[in-house]
C-alpha cells in the first residue's frame, strides 16, 4: 500500500464522520481536510462503521482488506447479473477482473465511497431481475444515500416501473425511495434540514478542472461556465427522451399507456412478465427478459456519463462494470468482436491517464459516441409481427413482485 495516496480521501471520509460520531447533528459543521460533507446520510453511517472498525480510521490495512472483500463482492453480483443476461462471452470477464489499474486502485488503494454504492445498486438490480422489485427499490434508495450518482440510473427505473405497474402500482415503490431518504436523514433533518438538503444532495456544485477526465480539450472558462452545465443537461433530457420513446419503449402504442393500470392496457402492450416481455422485446432486438431489464438500466446510467458535467477519475467505476455490456448486448459477428475489444482498451487507456491530456479527454468522447452509437443502430426495431405468442396458462403476478 502507498500511505500518501491512500490517506487522502480516506482520511477526510473519517474527519467527516468523526463529528457525528461525537454528536455532532448540524451537517454543515461535518468536513474534512478535503472540504465539507457532501454526501447524504447513508454514507455518513457506512463509513462510522467502517471508522469504529479501524480503530478511529488509524488501521488503513484492515480498511484496504474489508475493501478487498467488498471488490470481490463486487463482482459476484456482476457476474450474477451477465449470466442472466447471457450475452457477454466468458472471455470478457478476464479484461472486467484482471485489466484495469484503475478500478484496483480505486476500491483496495484509495478506499472511495463511490464502489460502496455501486456495490449496493447491482445488490439492487439482481433483487429486479428476481422481481423482488420493492426490495430492489429499497437497496436503490440506500445506494443513493451512499452518493447521488445512482440517480443515474433513476430514468431507466423510472419506466421499468411504470411498464411493470403502471403509474398508480409504482407510486408504492417510489414511497419507498423516499422514505428510507427521510428515515436515514432524519436526525439532521431535525437539526438543519435546509443544511443537511443543501450540503447533500448539492446538484449545482462546482468541480475543479484540473480534476476533469472528460472535458480536459475545452478552456477552463468554458468548462465552468453554467450556459455550458444547461446544455449538457438538455443533451442528457434529449438523449433519456429518445431512447426512452424509440428503444425502451417496445409496444406501438403510445407510451403515455405505460401510465395505465398494466391489466387495462391492450392486449398489444401486455405487462411486463416474464413471459410478455420474450415477446415484447423481439420486436426491438434479441435480448431476454432479464437481458432487457438490464439494458434500460445501464443504457439510462450511460447516458447520464456521456452528459456529465466533469468525470474524475474515481467516477471510472460509475460505468466500467456495465461496459461489456452494453458493448456486447447487440448482435455480435464474428470479426466485430476486436473492434469492442479494442474499444474497452482505449477507454482503459484514457482512464489511466494522468493529469488527463487533449487527446484522452477527446479519445474518451469517441470511444462513447461510438457505444451510443451501436446501442441506438443495433436496438432499431425490427419489422416483426405483433401478435403475442399463447400462453399455456395466464400469467399471474407473482407475490414476491408486489
């Protein structure tokens, strides 16, 4: 391990907790060396664990071992959700374990709270493909209050929900984002709520641009400046609504339908079932049920990447995870097969340059418009009939989905 590296943000992440570990309730009087609190309240409990655990922070070791074990986690719930998708060949797997420093780095040496959320999400999305979806919806919530970039993948949620319940049926659901919000921010909430809102769940902050991965090719002025910030945000707008109209959205009809109770719906647009959605998603490309689930998600989250308004570079583990496959959840031929391999490499290479340069920051940009690219082209609905194959028995909706 390398103490100076380590110590940084790990150091601060302690700091933070440290105050409300002695009573401290007012969330604007929580900072560090590296600045104020700016993460919500589920990450202020994680890391008190992890603080009482390593003797007050001082025991960076057993914090780099516990971090270990939460890598390989990890990557148990991942492997778990690509072999329900089974679109990814095996050999994909090596470059997601073994090839990126980056990745290594950010979870084992420098101990960020970003894979502890996205630890909890793909917890979350293996309870979706499970149709345990209130429970999901829960373990979304607390990956949230870990820190906001999970609000990503919230579009493609969004719509999954309103095609498997309707508006009225996913209302329950969204209490329970919301609850568990209010629950674990409650005793700052009582102190300072305007505080405790303010500090974590601060959407207008400013990044620092010598910190930037993506943007490095613009001039600084630019990169701050906030006519800029509203035009990535109606590019991301722009994008959620097109793929949300042409992609996710499988059925002919409108999809405002998808606000209707899923039983009064016509027979074209059935509920989104196990058995409904074979049918439903052959229309648009070859991707089984859980593979479908899958892509709204991690296509929803990717958009959100390609927008964003700075990446650094622990934020590389917002989407390296989904990288194969959205890569590989399009018809593959043979001979494409480098190509994606290739592009996997160059996004490494680009992550693992530092400070970043003109070229990566550009290089980076192509690798994902080449991604979006394929994800739109190679998801374009095809001309198929639209008459739902019979069921031997009707589908009735399962007690673990309420």
């Amino acid at each position: 391990r390398r103490p100076a590296d380590t110590e940084i943000d790990w150091k601060a992440y302690m700091q933070e907790v440290e105050g409300f570990a002695n009573g401290t309730l007012d969330y604007t009087q929580l900072k560090g060396d590296t600045g104020p609190l700016v993460y919500p309240a589920g990450f202020v409990y994680i890391f008190l664990g992890l603080y009482h655990a390593t003797g007050r922070g001082s025991d960076i070791r057993l914090a780099q071992y516990l971090f270990a074990g939460l890598y390989l986690l990890n990557l148990l719930l991942v492997f778990r959700i690509y072999c329900r998708t089974n679109k990814v060949p095996p050999y994909v797997f090596f470059f997601m374990c073994c090839a990126s420093y980056r990745i290594h780095s950010i979870f084992v040496l420098r101990l960020f709270n970003d894979p502890v959320a996205m630890a909890i999400l793909f917890l979350a999305i293996n309870l979706f493909l499970e149709e345990r979806w209130s429970w999901g919806c829960l373990l979304f919530s607390l990956a949230v209050s870990v820190k906001m970039n999970i609000l990503l993948f919230a579009p493609g949620l969004l719509f999954l929900l309103l095609q498997r319940f309707g508006l009225l049926g996913c209302i329950p659901k969204l209490c329970i984002c919301a609850l568990l919000q209010v629950v674990l921010g409650l005793p700052f909430l009582l102190v300072n709520p305007m505080g405790y809102l303010t500090r974590s769940f601060d959407l207008g902050r400013q990044f620092q641009f010598k910190w930037t991965v993506n943007w490095r090719f613009l001039p600084e002025e630019i990169f701050q400046n906030r006519v800029f910030h509203a035009a990535l945000l109606l590019a991301h707008l722009a994008g959620l609504g097109l793929f949300a109209l042409h992609r996710w959205h499988s059925s002919k009809e409108n999809i405002l339908t998808l606000l209707k109770d899923p039983a009064k719906r016509k027979p074209t647009s059935p509920r989104l079932t196990v058995n409904n959605i074979l049918w439903q998603v052959s229309c648009v490309c070859p991707l089984n049920a859980s593979a479908w689930i899958v892509f709204i998600l991690f296509s929803s989250n990717f958009l959100g990447v390609c927008c964003s308004r700075s990446l650094h570079y622990q934020f590389y583990v917002w989407y390296f995870h989904t990288l194969p496959y959205l890569l590989w959840c399009t018809p593959t031929t043979k001979l494409a097969h480098m190509p994606k391999v290739l592009l996997l490499g160059v996004i490494e290479l680009c992550w693992n340059t530092y400070p970043s340069t003109v070229c990566s920051s550009l290089s980076l940009h192509i690798c994902h418009g080449l991604i979006l690219l394929q994800l739109w082209y190679g998801t374009a609905p095809t001309p198929v009939s639209h008459t739902p194959p019979p069921s031997k028995k009707p589908t009735a909706m399962s007690k673990k989905a309420q």
